[in-house]
C-alpha cells in the first residue's frame, strides 16, 4: 500500500509539473551552424530592411557590423498575443571597437518589419560598454544614450570588450514592459527595466538582428545560441528538467 500511494503521489507531482508547462513553448532555438558567409537564408533567416553586405556567420556565430545595412528576423514558431509575455536568451561579445562607441542597438522583437518591441543597445560605459534597453524608443540626447526611464533603462555595471555575456529580454503585452537580465541565474536574479504603456498592444511574430547602416555607430556584435520561449526557462533551456526529475524518480518506484 505504501508503495502504491507513494507512486500516486509521486505521479501528482509529474501531473503538477506538466500542468504548470503546459503552457509553455520554446518558439524559436537557433544555434547558428551554418556554413561560413551570409546568415540569410540559413534557417528561415529573412531580410527585413536595408541592403548591402548582410549579417555574417563566422565559425557558427553570427557575426554584424553596425556599419552594414541588412536587417534580418526570424519567425517564431507560433505568433503571440497582444497580451502575451514573451523571452529571448542569447550569448553577445562586443570585440573591442576601433572608433569611439556611440550608442545603437542590435537586436530586438518583432510585431512586423517596422514595429521593434525590447530594443537591446550597446552604450558607452566609461572606457568600454554596458548594454541598454528600451520598449519602443531609440537612443536620444548627446551624446547618444539609451531612452531615460520609464521609456529606457542601462545596465548599471560596465562590461568587457571580447567577453561573451549572456543576455536574457522579455516583453509583455500587458502594461508595454520589457526587461533585460546580464549573466542571470534565473529569473529572480538582477535585471533592468522599462515601460511604455503607448506600446502595450503588440502581438509578436518574429526575433530581429540588426545593422544600422551608420559609420559613425559603426560597432561589432557576435550572437550565438539564441532562444526564444513562453517562460524564462524555455528561452534559456528548453530541457525542461523538473519533469524529467520527476519522472525519474516515478520510474525508480515502479522498480521497487
């Protein structure tokens, strides 16, 4: 008898953990190994404004040059609700510039090919960078900045040139909020954040990276492993393992 409730109990926990992800979906997982040269239109990938020299892929990372002007997105697997929360994850290196910094920024959601939503900037932090965030807005004031709050938000610790950073965005339709996490353990850890209620309407569709065309923001960004999820945990690790814990252990008692 002991068994067999223990093996309820322990199948509850698996019927608690799938009801509590049901909801859950990674909507897009891109690991970027593809042959070396432009990244359309590996995987999808599609040119959603300028032209010239597109996004790169080098060694299995996307490679863009602000200088450059293409523009490419990826469709999610399914498209959102205006009142979804939405997550991004991705590992970013910014090699070390050759001109001066100036603000602009790289990668972001998409509603359709002009409608941006969770803007991530690079920004000057001292003598390197830091990464900045806005809803809808673009960089302003002079020297160019990331929006001020509540339309904009900065990381508050300068970062290293040539050091990989994991970065982690969401969006959510309800209230025109985006967050940024730098390094994260989970959701709980450190993060900024910024709000545009004129924004709080928009149904996402896609993942954007981004060349600006601009000489005088001419940076350099490498992205890999990039994901996109209904939850902070299916952006960042689609495995999922509570369940598999859990499930583990239900085996384990049937075996006894």
């Amino acid at each position: 008898m002991r068994i067999i409730v223990t093996a309820l109990l322990a199948l509850g926990l698996v019927a608690t953990a799938l009801a509590t992800t049901a909801s859950a979906q990674t909507l897009l997982s891109e690991s970027f190994t593809y042959p070396d040269g432009g990244l359309v239109p590996n995987g999808g990938w599609a040119t959603h404004s300028g032209t010239g020299t597109d996004i790169q892929v080098a060694s299995g990372v996307a490679a863009g040059n602000m200088a450059n002007g293409p523009d490419d997105n990826r469709l999610l697997s399914s498209a959102r609700l205006a009142t979804d929360k939405t997550y991004a994850c991705f590992r970013v290196l910014i090699p070390t510039p050759t001109l001066p910094l100036v603000c602009n920024y790289f990668a972001h959601f998409m509603v359709n090919s002009t409608t941006f939503r969770s803007k991530v900037f690079v920004t000057p932090s001292g003598s390197t960078f830091t990464f900045g965030l806005s809803v809808t807005a673009n960089a302003a004031g002079a020297p160019l900045a990331p929006p001020a709050p509540p339309l904009g938000a900065t990381w508050g610790t300068a970062l290293n040139y040539d050091q990989w950073y994991s970065v982690v965005i969401s969006y959510n339709g309800v209230g025109g909020v985006s967050e940024l996490w730098v390094d994260p353990v989970d959701e709980t850890s450190t993060s900024i954040s910024c709000t545009d209620a004129g924004a709080a309407n928009g149904a996402l569709t896609a993942f954007g990276l981004r060349e600006s065309n601009t000489s005088s923001c001419a940076y350099l960004w490498n992205v890999d492993n990039l994901g996109v999820g209904t939850t902070f945990l299916d952006a960042c690790d689609p495995a999922v393992p509570t369940i598999k814990s859990t499930w583990g252990q239900l085996k384990s008692i049937y075996r006894n």
